[in-house]
C-alpha cells in the first residue's frame, strides 16, 4: 500500500475550493485531499476562518457553506502541533505556512504564493504551483 503524501495546502487555494472548485486550484486541492494527507495547524485554520468570515464573500458562498467547509477540512485534515518556528520568507505572513511543512513534516507544499514559490526546495521540501501539482502523476 502506497503512503500518502502529506500536503500543506496554502490558504488562497483552500478558499478557491470552495469558491471555484473547477479551478485549478479548486482541483488541487480535491486531489490533495483524495490522495495525500492534508495538513493544517491551528493558524493556518485560523487564518482561512478569518478570511472566509469576510463580507466580501457573501454574494459567492453562505456563512453556513462555509461553516460546513471549515468543518469538513477539520475532519480530513490533520492538525500539527507547531514547536518550531522559522523567519525566512519576504512576506512574514507565510511564515505559517512553513512553519506547518516543517513540523509536519511535509513531503509538499502546494501554492501560487510567487514569495514562498521562491524558496523552492525549503528545508528540502519541494514548493510548487497548484498546475505542477495536477500534473503530477
């Protein structure tokens, strides 16, 4: 039996999901949660709740859809304890998102971030797009 590959999953695609699922972010995520393992911690899903309460999303997406997202990804996801933090990206906010691959111990990270993009290979866990993702067999 194959392992799964554990995923850390930026915010902005989580949200394409439930926004656009036919995306190419929408997919790889789908992908993601159908094939690897999906990690979160306790910022990364504070974050994407903060994000997902805004006003901005109400004409695309119910507070109850989202309620129901949030609680979906919180039964497949798996959440990591976070102990050790890093400093490294131009953007601090995404901080949190290497601070997840790294106590995760994650196999990838899959993003459009052009900031965390940029570290590619960090700590030796690869970073690619959403694309790269898909195409991957």
């Amino acid at each position: 039996m194959k392992t799964r590959e554990r995923l850390v999953v930026d915010t902005n695609a989580l949200i394409s999901r439930l926004l656009l699922p036919q995306s190419i972010p929408g997919r790889a995520v789908r992908k993601a949660v159908d094939e690897g393992r999906v990690l979160v911690s306790e910022v990364t899903l504070a974050e994407l709740a903060e994000v997902l309460s805004r006003a901005k999303f109400d004409p695309y997406v119910t507070i109850e859809e989202r309620q129901t997202f949030m609680r979906l990804l919180g039964r497949t996801a798996e959440l990591v304890p976070i102990t050790r933090r890093v400093q490294v990206c131009r953007d601090p906010k995404d901080d949190m998102i290497l601070d997840l691959a790294l106590n995760g111990e994650a196999h990838l990270v899959i993003t459009g971030d052009r900031d965390l993009l940029a570290l590619d290979p960090f700590e030796g866990i690869p970073i690619i797009t959403q694309s790269a993702y898909l195409e991957r067999r």
